[in-house]
C-alpha cells in the first residue's frame, strides 16, 4: 500500500520533487500537493517576459494537469493550508478538510517584502511575485503610465524591463550605489546600470525611500535626501521573506526559515522542508538551483538512499532582452584569492574569474555567458585547473583544447 506523503506548496520546487520522486519511487507514495494559488505550477522567472507581453501566462506552465494526474499525484491547488498537526499527522485546508500523511514536505517558498513605510498601503503600492500581481501591474500600467520600481535586485531589474517593454515611463530606485550588488562587482554593475537605461529606464542609485503619499491612491514617492517623483503605480521588489508561519506555529525548529538538516528533515520524524521556505546550515537560498539541488536528495532520500545536501553554490543568471550576466561563487574575491580579467568594451563583455589554490573558486561574466555552466561546474567540483589556467579566462573550447 503507497504511504501518504503531502507536499505543503505547489511552486517550483515541489513540481521537481514530484518529478524526481516520479522517476525514482513510482507507486511508492500517495502524493497529494496543496497549494495556495489558483492555478498549476509555473515558472517564476518568466514573469516579467509575461509583464512584457513576450510569452503568455499559460506558456509559463511546467507540467499539464495530465502530466501530475498519470503519475497517480493528487492537485489541490487554490486552497491554502491552515494549520499542522504533527501529533495527529494531518493538515487542515482553508474550509476544515483534513489530510493524513506519513511524512509531509514544506515547499512553502516566500513572499514579497513589503516596505513599513508610510504610504505603504496606499493602491497602486504592489509587489512583482506571481501571477496575480502580474496581472493587476499589467492592468494598470498603460503607454505613459509613470512607474517608480524599489528594489535594485534581479526582481527589481526585471519588473522595470517588464513595464518598459509593456509602455510605462519607469523610474528603478534602489538604495545601494549599484544594482545586482550581491551578485555582481562593481564594473558588471556599472555596465547593466548603463544596458538598463538603454532600455529608456531613468536609474536613481543611493537613494533611500521615505514614504508613498498620495490623495486615495499614490500620486508620489518621497526620498529621504527631499527629492520626490510623481507616480501613477510604485512596484516595490526589495526581496522575499520564507512562508514559515505555518511550521512555526506547529512547533517545528525556525529562524528565519524552517531549519533544516544534511537530510533536508526538521527536528519532528519524517517532516521535511525545501526550497526558499528552507534554511539549511543558516542559509536560505531564493534560488532556483538549490530548490532543484534539494528536491533531488529529497526525493532520492524518499526512495531509501543514503545521500545528504552539503549546501549550493549561489550562482545567478540575469537574461532580460539581450542583457546577459552571470555570478557565481565568491566573484568579489577574499582574502587569498587571484583576480583574471578579460574586457572588451566595444563587444560589450566583461569576464572576471577568481582562483584560489589552483581552482575556480568565483565568477562574474557580462554579455558573453556562453560558458557559464562550465565555470560554475568548475566552481562546484573543485576541479584543478592548473593544466589549462593560461587559456581559462578564454572558454571551454580553447581551454579544453589546450588541456587535452
């Protein structure tokens, strides 16, 4: 008989554990996969190609309703999850249904930041996390709507592309004095600011928002240094916070994420957490790799391996309209480490490679990503790359040739 297993989440991550666990433990589990939101799992990273108008909603889904139903995974999707009982082994529906499960994977992921600033409740104050604020951004923004967007990270970038391609006048804002600053140096970021403003996107760095004003619905932002801007929507993306609430109130191990262990198991029995909604050796990761990375040692874990999670190296690709960057690993480079350059500013590319001991242990790469996932594969295995170091900076094909 298949033992219950119920997956708290319908979102990326827990479309890869089903699909992993599919391929590995068919029949083994009853699988049931709540989740919140109305609709199946999509990709999040093509929401701004779909505010753009680039690719339709309904393109950016990952499994058709066949796809989960022939491999026996019941779907409740639109139905949030209110409560855990650990002790009882179920979980309670918005409207009092209850599941029994076996073992219960939290794939929660996060949620959008919201400013406590005043004026923050204001209509036309949004976040850029789904699908839902997609659709109420695109109803509102028209050709000439003026859009202010907080939040110089990947998300930020991306809602400011999105509205730009969709007509709006938008302004980026963002309070450190250069975008991507987690993942990219200083020079990468200087040439995305100046790819970002070719895109007719005004970018105001340094600056730190005091507040939304507006008659019934915001009108302005106002910065902390006086300036001010006229504004018919504000788009705040300052980052995500994880969805532990409801493991928390069960009585599970959280931080700033559920924690977890090698195993991907919380401190209860056969109670595991994955995805951004996870915090693994005080990390959380707002990735799509690690959540990947995760639900296959959960899933191999599940069909009775013995593999752990040792962690992820943090990599990023940014991909907007002909705008290409990737990071990964440690790209600013400590104490110890070697810096290899390589620019060309009439191509518009910039190759920054940081080794240490003999390995790749960082990479910041712009307009030319080609080799991206031969360097993180380098970062990720430790691999030595003294016999091909002189040709590294020039790609895989050069360097694995001169290597042979």
């Amino acid at each position: 008989m298949s033992e219950p297993l119920v997956v708290i989440g319908n979102g990326m991550a827990a479309a890869r554990l089903c699909e992993e666990l599919a391929q590995r433990a068919l029949g083994r589990y009853a699988i049931a996969v709540i989740g919140q939101e109305p609709q199946l799992a999509y990709n999040r990273v093509l929401l701004s190609s779909v505010l753009a108008g680039e690719v339709a909603a309904s393109e950016t889904v990952l499994k058709p309703a066949s796809w989960w139903r022939d491999r026996g995974v019941t779907l409740c999707y639109g139905a949030p999850v209110t409560a855990v009982d650990l002790s009882a082994r179920c979980v309670t529906l918005a409207g009092g249904r209850t599941l029994d499960f076996a073992k219960l994977v939290f794939a929660t992921g996060s949620r959008a930041i919201r400013l406590p600033l005043p004026g923050a409740e204001l209509p036309g104050v949004v976040t850029f996390r789904d699908l839902a604020d997609v659709a109420s951004i695109s109803r509102a923004a028209r050709g000439g709507t003026r859009v202010v967007v907080i939040g110089g990270g990947l998300l930020g970038i991306e809602a400011a592309y999105g509205l730009a391609k969709a007509g709006a006048k938008v302004t980026l804002v963002h309070l450190m004095d250069r975008l991507m600053e987690r993942q990219l140096d200083a020079r990468a970021a200087a040439m995305l600011k100046r790819a970002v403003e070719a895109k007719s996107i005004e970018v105001l760095l340094d600056t730190a928002t005091a507040r939304f004003s507006g008659d019934g619905r915001v009108e302005a932002v106002e910065f902390k240094d006086g300036r001010n801007i006229t504004a018919d929507m504000v788009v705040v993306a300052v980052g995500i916070r994880p969805n532990a609430e409801i493991a928390a109130a069960a009585g599970l191990s959280v931080n700033r994420g559920i924690i977890v262990d090698d195993h991907l198991a919380t401190g209860a029995p056969g109670i595991f957490a994955i995805g951004e909604c996870a915090e693994h050796r005080d990390v959380c990761y707002g990735l799509i790799e690690p959540a990947n990375e995760q639900a296959r040692v959960l899933a191999a874990r599940l069909a009775g391996r013995d593999v752990s999670y040792g962690g992820s190296i943090n990599a990023t690709n940014l991909k907007v309209s002909g705008v290409h960057v990737f990071s990964a690993g440690d790209f600013l480079g400590t104490a110890g480490t070697e810096s290899v350059v390589l620019a060309d500013a009439g191509l518009g590319t910039y190759k920054k490679l940081v080794i240490a001991g003999g390995r790749l242990v960082g990479a910041v790469l712009y307009g030319d990503t080609l080799d991206a996932l031969w360097y993180l594969d380098l970062i990720r295995s430790g691999t030595a790359i003294d016999s091909f170091r002189e040709d590294l900076v020039f790609g895989r094909a050069l360097a694995e040739r001169q290597a042979a």
